[in-house]
C-alpha cells in the first residue's frame, strides 16, 4: 500500500508545472482589494502554496511556514482551492498569520480554482518555491520540510 501511495504521489508532481519551468500566471487580490499578479513579485523569490481551511497538514505546517515567513521576509502567497473558504473563512483564518498574502478570487480575473488548476495542483497543500524570474525552483506535494524551503529560497536568489 505505501508504494501504490508513493507511486501515485510521484505521478501526480510528474503532471504539475515543474522546476524550471515559468509559473503560470494569475490575477488575484488580497482581502483589502488589491490586485496581484505573478508579475507582482519579479526581481524576488515566492512561496506560493496552495491550501483548504480544512486540511489537517495545512494546519499543522501553517505555524512553521508563518514562522520562516517571518524570518525571511519573502512573499508567502496562500490561494486556497477549496470552493467553500469563503472570504470571511480565509480572513478568519489567517487572523493568526499575518505574513502571509491571501489571495482570493478578482472579478473579472480568476478564481483560486482556475488558478491551482494553471498549476495543476491536485491536492493540498501544494507549495511552490519561485525565483525572481518567476520559474519554478522546486515544488512539495503534501507536507515540506522548513529546513527544504530555506534550501530552495537559497537557489531562488534569497539573500
């Protein structure tokens, strides 16, 4: 059962965007209104991880990432993909992680759905580690490590 598990994980990353490669592109706001883009954090690296309210690991890695947010002072975008978390749940939520950026849907841009689904993101939480340029440095299906984000930001040009 553990290599079914195992096989199926390394099959869904093999279809997401992968390392090297450009991230797609998005246009999302955050709860005061103000439009994002990939475009928003060129010249610096991004944690982009998508997430649900109710994921059991997204809550339990969610005070560990708040906490390397916080050291390393890098965008650490959250776009949840479940349907449900509604702007007051997300807004709720992140009460207690003030440094990360939510992102929700723009009218007349995307939707946090549309957008995971760009990333071909099949799960939660997903995390992407982008470069300055917005490529892909690395990317984490399920629960990632601190101690790998810090690896990853460091090839992402984090000084």
């Amino acid at each position: 059962m553990k290599r079914l598990l195992a096989t199926l994980i390394l099959f869904t990353v093999g279809l997401a965007v992968s390392p090297g490669q450009v991230a797609p592109d998005f246009r999302l706001r955050d709860i005061s209104g103000k439009v994002y883009t990939l475009a928003s954090f060129k010249g610096k690296p991004v944690v982009i991880t998508f997430w649900a309210s109710w994921c059991p690991i997204c809550r339990a890695e969610f005070p560990k990432l708040h906490q390397l947010a916080q050291e390393y002072q890098v965008p650490f975008v959250v776009i949840s993909r479940e349907p449900r978390d509604t702007e007051q749940v997300v807004r709720d939520y992140m009460k207690n992680y003030p440094r990360f950026l939510p992102l929700l849907a723009q009218p007349g841009g995307d939707n946090p759905v549309a957008v995971a689904n760009r990333y071909k993101v099949l799960g939660q939480p997903w995390t992407f580690v982008l470069d300055g340029e917005g490529k892909v440095v690395n990317l984490y299906a399920g629960k990632v490590e601190v101690e790998s984000l810090k690896d990853d930001l460091a090839l992402a040009g984090y000084e």
